[in-house]
C-alpha cells in the first residue's frame, strides 16, 4: 500500500514586485510553478546552511557590506 506523504505548511510570503517576477520568469522557463521554485530555493537553502542558525536581518535592509 502507498502511503500519502506529509501535508506540507502553507505560509503566505509578500514579495518585492522584482523578486516575483523574476520567480514568475524562472517558473515559465520550467514549465513549473511558483510554488514549487521556491519550495526548492527553500529546500536549496537548508541543505546549504548546515544546520547554522539563521541571520536575522530586518526586513528591506540590506546586509552590510566590508568596505
């Protein structure tokens, strides 16, 4: 017998008008949703972080940079 996978978490994110459209761009490119590319940026993002907590960073502010 097949067994169902996990339901995933829904979350609601807002996004900068240039973020979604290049997501909107790379989704068509795939014949993909938006969804599922970034469920894989997400999926992308944790396996390269190494179990390192996250940076807090408020929003709209960019990391500064070494001068």
């Amino acid at each position: 017998m097949n067994e169902r996978p996990r339901k995933a978490a829904r979350l609601t994110v807002s996004l900068e008008e240039q973020d979604y459209q290049a997501l909107d761009k790379i989704a068509r490119a795939r014949d993909a949703s938006i969804s599922w590319v970034i469920r894989q940026a997400v999926r992308q993002f944790i396996e390269t972080s190494s179990g390192l907590p996250p940076t807090p960073m408020p929003p709209g502010k960019p990391p500064e940079s070494d001068k």
